[in-house]
C-alpha cells in the first residue's frame, strides 16, 4: 500500500512540473501532456487499487504474529 501512495505522491510532482512547464511555453507539449494524462490515470485506477488493502491492514489482525518458529517449520 505504501509502495503505491508514494507512486501517486511522485506522479502527482511529475503532474506539476508538467503542468508549470506548459504554463511557460517550455519543454515539448505532448510529451508534458502525456505526462499530466499517465498520472490522472494512476489516481483514477492504480491508486484505489492501493488505497483497498487500508481496510484490511487495520484490522489489526494477529494471526500472522502469533505463530511460533516451531509452527512455521511444521
């Protein structure tokens, strides 16, 4: 989950700076525009897809800490 709220936090700065650069007249504008469209689709369908295993980790769920070694090696 983290590894992908990282992700959409660096394609959201990638976002800005593109968005910046057109306001300026610099770099090549379909290039930024690609960029500006490649992160609104990871916020609309890689980032939820993240944001759904929230729930789950904060079950609070210790089945997985309570094992022992000697069950582990069974």
């Amino acid at each position: 989950m983290i590894g992908g709220i990282v992700v959409g936090w660096l394609w959201t700065r990638m976002a800005r700076t593109a968005l910046d650069k057109l306001a300026q007249g610099q770099g090549d504008p379909a290039f930024l525009r690609a960029k500006i469209a490649s992160c609104a689709y990871f916020m609309k369908w890689e980032l939820p897809k993240a944001m759904a295993v929230a729930p789950r980790l904060s079950m609070m769920d210790r089945s997985w800490i309570d094992i022992t070694p000697g069950e582990l090696l069974a």
